[in-house]
C-alpha cells in the first residue's frame, strides 16, 4: 500500500513579508528592517505541511503568468507537492498578501486574491480528486467548492473543509449543502459565530454537526481546540511554542497535521494533539507555509511528555 494522499484545494499566492519596527500613522513612512517572499495561500501551506508531515500532497489552485507565479511553482516542486492541478490564468495576475509585523509581534495582512479567486469548477481535474484518501477545501469560492464537494463524493473521497471568513459570513442557510456532505469542518471561532450566529463555539460548534459531518473543530488559537463528533467532545489545550513569530498559516497547518495523522491510522485524539503541536512549531517560525516535519512534531511531544491514550478512530 502506497503513501497516504492528500489534495488540497485552495488558494496558491505569493507572501510578501516585511519587518518594521513599527507601524507607521498616515502620512508617515516606516523603515523596513527586512524583506523574505515565498509561496502562501491555503492550499499551498495545507500540501507543504502535509508532505513534510508524511504523506504525498497535491494541489488545485489558479496562478498567473507573472513572476510570482514562477515562485510559487518553484517553491511547491521543492517541497515535493505534485502540482498538475494548477491551472494558469493568462488575463489575471497571481495573488499576493502584504504581510506587516512589527517589533511588538503585532500583524497586518493585505490581500490580493488576483487569479487565485478566478478557478472555476471546470477547471478542476476529477482524476486528481480520484486519488485523494482525503480532500481539503480552503477558502474557495461557493461555486467552485460545491463543485469540488459533489465530485468528492461521487468518488467516495473523504473531504475536509475550512470556510474562511468571506465563505463562512454567508450563513449556514448558504452553506448547508456543503456542511450536509463534508465529513470534518474546521474553522475559528470568528467563522463559527458567522456561520451559525452563534456567540458560545460550543453552541456554534453543535448547530454545524447537526447537518451531518462526523467532525466539526473550533479552532481557538492560544485558548486550544475544540472538537465534538457524533459521539464525542473534546477539549484540548493550546501547546507552547518556543516563541511566536508568525501565526500566519497556523490554521492550515493544524489541518495538514489532523488529516496526516488521520489517514496514517492515528486516533482522533492523538490526531488533534499532533496537529496542535504541529501548528505551535509552525507559530514559531517566519512564513505561512513554514511547517514542521514529522520528526520535529515527534521530538515536541517526547520532550513535552505529551500523553497519547486510546480514543475513537474515524
């Protein structure tokens, strides 16, 4: 039997990260104390954690024909993501965030979704789909991840989705096509309350597993992770990093640890706990896709003496 497959769908951008010591007022100019740029955006951050993490990754996402674009793919190849779901737009550039930290560890985020927002249902290949073990939707488009959903259950593919926030501030009456046939759903808590109008997580979290997913995860930042099944609740603490640099592409590398160690015959909880502890590595390094590798979780949790007991299988 063949290494685990994961594809993610999603966004592939360019991260233009910037270092000052503070943030300016208007009219004034602050110093950038220094510069990096990688590739960024959901599905890129969700494949590259995955593949440090174990499994073979995949992405489907939309660049342009521009010079971050050939970042981007120079980026995804050297993490060993097999890229033949990217699809290229010659009218609309690549997107790109802006992000901004200053010497306090405060972040602001620009955004530019360029090309990323334009994938189109067409667009994507149901053979790539066909191989998953499991799918990861991250804040794409309604038309699009619907699309993405119904094919992935045509295949018996088991899908995993994160709204984001513009998806998630649609309400659950938009949305529940797509929660009645996902299997996990995982979003924070600014997305629970959107989704469901819900202020308490818990509430929001049992209004989501109502329509059917086996899994629903609050993610809480440093207050942890929240998790209830058809059967089951956890809560579960958030772990320490070293330091806190970037949580940019915290969330998705939680997600690439759940569904990793998921599809490698982990318990649900211990599923959740590796993923914790791969999105507390991830906090302390620069650059959303920054991702640890398996032996890195490894040596946190024999370090920590983390406890590993039996739980529920999926």
């Amino acid at each position: 039997m063949g290494r685990p497959r994961l594809v993610a769908v999603g966004h592939v951008l360019i991260d233009l990260r910037f270092m000052v010591d503070r943030f300016p007022e208007p009219d004034e100019e602050a110093v950038i104390l220094s510069e990096s740029r990688g590739v960024g955006g959901s599905a890129a951050n969700v494949a590259i954690a995955a593949r440090r993490l174990g499994v073979e990754s995949y992405v489907i996402a939309k660049i342009g024909l521009d010079s971050f674009a050939r970042v981007a793919v120079d980026n995804l190849l050297k993490e060993k993501v097999d890229i033949s779901g990217l699809r290229i737009s010659p009218t609309h550039p690549t997107g790109f965030s802006v992000v901004v930290r200053d010497s306090q560890g405060r972040i602001l985020i620009y955004g530019f979704k360029g090309a990323a927002e334009k994938l189109e249902p067409g667009e994507i290949d149901p053979s790539i789909l066909g191989k998953a073990d499991y799918i990861h939707i991250a804040s794409l488009k309604l038309s699009t991840t619907l699309h993405v959903v119904k094919t992935a259950r045509s295949l018996g593919v088991k899908i995993s989705w994160d709204p984001g926030r513009v998806l998630a501030s649609k309400g659950l009456r938009e949305l529940g096509d797509i929660v009645r046939k996902v299997d996990i759903v995982l979003a924070n808590e600014r997305e629970a309350r959107l989704m469901t109008g819900e202020a308490d997580y818990r509430s929001a979290a049992s209004r989501i597993i109502g329509l059917g997913p086996m899994l629903v995860i609050i993610k809480r930042g440093e207050k942890g992770v929240y998790a209830v099944g058809r059967s089951m609740e956890l809560e579960i603490p958030a772990y320490p990093p070293e330091k806190v640099v970037d949580t940019t592409g915290a969330g998705d590398t939680f997600a690439a640890g759940l569904l990793s160690s998921i599809m490698r015959g982990y318990s649900l909880e211990d599923s959740i706990r590796y993923a914790a502890v791969a999105a507390a590595i991830k906090v302390s390094r620069l650059g959303s896709h920054a991702a640890p590798t398996d032996r890195e979780v490894e040596e946190y949790i024999a370090r920590h003496g983390i406890k590993i007991g039996s739980s529920p299988r999926l």
